[in-house]
C-alpha cells in the first residue's frame, strides 16, 4: 500500500521550489492508508511547493515501541468511521473478527479444555449440538448435579444488540431448554477478555454453585429468567442494547436438554469506537502548525480528537521490584510479563513527562473541517495543532461517539508542519497567574526563543486568549516599544503582534514582551502563544511555557479564575427599548453576554419569547468553549415577520451535563 501511494504521488510532480510546506496526509486517495497505518512498518510524508505540487516524498517509520489500535472501524474508501452492525448476520458466526470467544464458567485453567466441546453451539451447523444428560432429578435430589454453569459469548467489542436465539438440533426438540437465565454484560463488567489475563479490578468468570437456590454471576445483568418455557426455539427480541458479553445459564434442569446453535443478532452502528495511530518517526525533530480533515458529524455524534508529540520514541517509562525490594527501571517486555502474571502492585507504568505532552485538548471538529472552496496548498483552512513542537515523534487519537442510526465519519485528515522550525525552541509565560475577578485585567506575556543556526526566525506573535482584549498596551521587543510601527490586531479570541524579524543567532534569546487587558472566564485559562513567519503564515511554531524571563517566577501560560459563580453573567442589552422601524435609528437590538468555567464545548442558547411563553425567535444557538459574546436582534420572529409592539422576555440558556443555567430579561419594542 505504502509502494502505491508513493508512486501516485510521484505522479504529481517533483519540481522543485524554494517555498516548500511538509504534509503528512491520512486516508482518501492520495494519503497514507488508515488501516495499513496499524500494520505496515513505513508511512510517508509529501513535501509541496507553493502551486501545491509534490516535489519530494519522504519515509516516515513507524515505531514498535507504541503499536496502534483500533475498536470496532469500517476503513471503507480509505475513511474511517464506527462499523455498522448488519441486522441479518448471526455475530456468533464472526467471532473470530473481533478475537472474541465462547466459553463457560469454569475455572480460568481448564477454560481452553471446556472451549472445545462448545464450538458446536457456534459452527453454523444445526444437526450438531451440545448435548448435556441429567440422570437424578435436581428436585428430589436438593441440589443441581447436572449442568449448571454460563455459557458465555465474550462478542469481542461492546455491539448494539436486541435478538438472542438458541434452539436443539431437528429431530430432538424434546431436548429443548425449558429452564434458563440469559444475563448481559457490557464494558462496564468487572470481566477479563480472555482465561489467565490479568488487570486491576478485573476477573474470570465466577462458577455457579450447585444449589437449588444459586445465584448466577453479579457481573451479569440478568435479561431474562424463565424456569417454565414452552417454546422450542427461544428467540428472545429486546430494544437494542451495546453489549459485550452473552450468557446462558441451564436452571436446575429436570432432563437432558441440548443447544444446537447460540445465535446472537444487533442492528446499527456501533456507539462507542476509537482509532489511535502507533507512534509515527519523522527522524528528526519537526515544527507541527495546523491539522485539518474532511467528514461529518452528524447531530447526535461526536468525535473527540487529540494529539500527543515527544521527543523519545516510547512516552513510558517501566519500573519493577528488583531483588533489593526498590523499584528498577527495567523494558517494556519485563514490565508487560510481570503484569500478566498478575504482579500489579510490582510494577508502575510511569509517564515520560519531560520528553513529551500529555494528550491535547479535543480538536473543534467543525473548526478543523477542510474547506473546499479554499486552494488545499494555502492552509488557509483547518485549526493550529495544539501539541508542542519541535518534536521528532507524533501519535493521533481519534474516538468516535455515535447512535446506532448515524455515525460519524472522517475521510482523511492531514497534518502541516515544517521540516525547519521558526526556532529551537519558544519558552513563554503569563503574569499574573491568578484573578480575584473576572473583570478585565491586565496581564503581561513574555517570550524567549532559542535561535540557532538553521533557524528559519519569525516576525508574529499570536496569542490565544479566548476572549476579545480590552486593549493592547504595549509590545516591547528587546525593551524597544514596536506598537507605533506594527499596530496590534485583535480578533474576537486572539491578538496578532507583529515586529522585525527575529533571527538566528543574532536574536538568540531576545525578550518579546506584550502587556494587554482581558477577561479570564475559565479556571486554568491556557493562553497558547505561536510564532511564525508572516510570508508563511500557514507554518505556526507553538509556545511552551518556561522560564521567559527572571521577573515572574510562573513559568507557565495558564491563570486561574476564582472557583464558583454564575457561568452565565455580565449579560447586557444594548437598549432596554428598540425600534425596529427601518429608520436606521435603534433598528437591531445587541444581546452581550459572557459564558464562565466550562471546560468542555457546551450548548448556548438565546431565545425571545412573548409574554405568554410563546418562542418568538430563536436568536442563536451554538456550542462554546468560556468567552464574551455578541448577539443582534432585528425584531423578526422566525417566521421573518416583524412582531407585535410590546414587552418581550429574552432568555440565555446553557446546558451542561449538571443541567441548564438560564438568564432572563425583559425587553420592549416601541414603533
């Protein structure tokens, strides 16, 4: 695969150019196969000059230290997206698809042995069954010597499903189960996948004592009990569950019953699935800039994606008791066997936090959506990476939520990064760290690159600061005031400051230092700085926090809140009473407000109702991280005729998974 997508993209051209941007691209027809991703040994990147031709193809390794997985995902047309269950496929038929197994609950050691004698009930063959005898009646005898354990289906992946069936061979319906539990299990269970593994809180399946009275194993969730069955073939439908384990448990049977075949149905995409790439090499250390792919997400899904990069080719770091009783730093293959002979509290699996980021925050879908209308080669599209650079080694975590009826997809996704970074490294930090408000304040940032030669420089400074800033104060570089040459731009989330270029090595080490006024409207706010050259604009280097200067003694970008208050606040109208005639005077009527302290995207609505209760119009409705906002209001309702003289109510409302917060106001129209 990796010999195919070379040789198309050779195809493209290999002239050369100055103006060059490095593109690690992902799935469609011309990107690196997602699939084959997991298991080939090499991937590639494309360098490509300024009319977006190809001009060179370089190898990217795949590294061994961290492999790739996948749950559950249809790679169709070299896209990815959760796999859809066929509704007419018996999943018992496909375990061996998803490594998933039949087995009983017997003890873990004679598991594989009892295996065997099961397979019948799964082979597709209904003249074979498993046949079970009862010689003394369970009854009179007072306790259950015959048959009594689970039969268990582990399916592999958690899979929506709602149809369980099994029945005895044609011929010896008299053998049919007429005493029986069926219990489920989904992710949640407290059961290891296979027999002899190992894991914190985990466990094989429990055996089920011979008691009249046993109860069966708590890890199930019993579906359905029936000790008096009439029905030959049991064909059990329920509403669609996600569900990872099916059992069947005989109850005291009374004679010898058989089961020819288990059959297991489901409909739908599967809810929960994930793709984590291995660890990917560039060979030497890269300056990531922006991320952006194609696909959809449809209302009801979500996708969440993140990135992590390093600069060692394994992100842990495996420790063991030693023969001294201190834990030794020892291989992974040392770490990985002690853990499963079940040696937990011998072994610690410790994150390499000096060689590499934690994973990013999840990317804005909607955001990093590639634009069709812009020219690929501009970058004009997509949304800056967010994991730091530069670094030699890169991992992606994609994770997809959906509903059984829609699924989210992505087609391709690719990667923009420079082979020459702006600067060995950028350190910056804020001050000051903390508000006792959440007024503007004013903060200083400062930044310290560590030029050399080779070194391609910069002459922008962008800082995210997620609301609008009040102001810009200053923007000293090296003590000098840039402000009266380069005014600063800022944006609704963002300001833009520009100066000389800095230079390798003439610039080694000099201050940027901007003083500005903003609102901080979430606890632990991450004002994330990039440096880049403004003729490639495209190609951002991200800021790490560090030690920029001896002044603060922070070294980090991020500035805490206080804890509490209202998410909802500083709301405001531009005008308590307006008149939305056409007479240019007063027609629109401006709805601020500012959202506080959510950390994960959440749904902001503002609405206009009338006095009795009847929604008017439906100002906005978006999904927000914490800022400051400005809606308008023409006086419409949202059938676009203009309503009524009066007094209306206006209502901000935001749902987050503690319930809704709400705002409202009165507002008057006058004509």
């Amino acid at each position: 695969m990796i010999q195919q997508i070379v040789l198309a993209l050779l195809v493209l051209g290999l002239g050369g150019s100055a103006w060059a941007r490095s593109e690690f691209r992902l799935g469609g027809t011309d990107g690196n196969a997602w699939q084959g991703l997991l298991s080939d040994q090499q991937a590639v990147y494309v360098v490509v000059d300024e009319a977006g031709e190809v001009s060179s193809v370089l190898p990217v390794t795949i590294s061994t230290e961290e492999a790739g997985t996948d749950t559950m995902i249809d790679y169709a047309n070299n896209g990815i997206r959760p796999v859809w269950i066929d509704p007419t496929v018996n999943l018992s038929r496909t375990l061996a698809e998803r490594d998933g197994h039949l087995n009983s609950s017997v003890s873990a050691s004679y598991a594989r042995e009892a295996t065997k004698a099961l397979q019948v009930m799964i082979d597709g063959d209904a003249e074979t069954a498993l046949l079970r005898r009862v010689e003394f009646s369970p009854r009179l005898q007072g306790i259950n010597i015959g048959y009594v354990k689970n039969l268990i289906i582990n399916l592999g992946a958690e899979l929506p499903i709602n149809r369980i069936r099994f029945y005895p061979r044609p011929g010896f319906e008299e053998n049919y189960l007429q005493w029986y539990e069926i219990g489920v299990a989904d992710n949640t269970s407290p059961f290891v996948d296979k027999a002899g593994d190992r894991s914190p809180g985990k466990r094989w399946y429990r055996d089920i004592q011979r008691t009249l009275t046993a109860a069966n194993d708590p890890g199930f969730d019993i579906l359905e009990r029936n000790t008096e069955n009439l029905n030959v073939d049991v064909d059990l439908h329920f509403p669609t569950r996600d569900l990872h384990w099916v059992a069947i448990r005989p109850v005291n049977a009374e004679r010898d019953w058989e089961l020819a075949e288990l059959e297991i149905y489901g409909e739908g995409f599967v809810t929960r699935t994930s793709y984590t790439s291995p660890i990917l090499d560039f060979g030497k250390p890269v300056s990531w800039s922006k991320i952006r792919w194609e696909g959809e997400k449809p209302e009801g899904t979500e996708v969440f994606l993140r990135t992590r990069t390093g600069n060692s080719p394994q992100p842990n770091f495996f420790w063991r008791v030693g023969s001294t009783g201190d834990f030794e730093q020892v291989t992974k293959d040392e770490y990985d066997g002690a853990y499963a002979a079940g040696l937990f509290s011998q072994v610690r699996l410790v994150y390499d936090r000096e060689n590499w980021s934690t994973w990013s925050p999840s990317y804005d879908f909607t955001a990093g959506l590639r634009d069709l209308a812009q020219a690929g080669q501009a970058w004009t599209d997509g949304v800056a990476l967010q994991s730091p650079s530069p670094t030699r080694y890169m991992q992606l975590q994609i994770i997809f939520r959906g509903n059984r009826d829609v699924a989210p997809r992505i087609d391709n996704l690719a990667f923009l990064f420079a082979e020459e970074p702006a600067a060995q490294e950028v350190f910056g930090e804020i001050w000051p760290l903390e508000t006792e408000s959440f007024e503007p304040h004013t903060f200083t940032y400062v930044v310290r690159p560590l030029l050399q030669a080779g070194d391609k420089g910069f002459d922008r400074l962008e800082i995210f600061t997620q609301s609008r800033v009040q102001s810009v104060q200053s923007v000293l570089v090296d003590g000098v005031d840039m402000m009266d040459r380069f005014p600063p731009e800022i944006q609704d989330d963002r300001i833009v400051l520009a100066f000389d270029s800095m230079e390798a090595p003439r610039d080694n080490e000099k201050r940027i230092e901007v003083v500005f006024d903003t609102k901080v409207l979430r606890f632990g706010t991450e004002f994330t700085g990039w440096v880049y050259d403004s003729g490639e604009p495209a190609l951002k280097q991200q800021i790490k926090p560090g030690n920029a200067t001896f002044r603060f003694g922070g070294d980090v970008l991020a500035v805490r809140t206080p804890l509490g208050g209202d998410l909802i606040s500083n709301v405001q109208l531009s005008s308590p009473v307006f008149s939305p005639n056409g007479d240019g005077i007063n027609d629109r009527l401006e709805i601020l407000y500012d959202v506080r302290n959510v950390g994960d995207l959440t749904q902001v609505a503002v609405n206009v109702f009338d006095l009795s209760g009847r929604l008017v119009r439906r100002v906005d409705e978006t999904t927000t991280l914490s800022g400051s906002f400005e809606l308008s209001w023409d006086g419409r309702d949202d059938q676009g005729g203009m309503v009524s003289p009066g007094i209306y109510m206006y209502q901000v409302e935001l749902n987050t998974d503690g319930g809704s917060k709400v705002t409202v106001g009165v507002i008057s129209v006058v004509y």
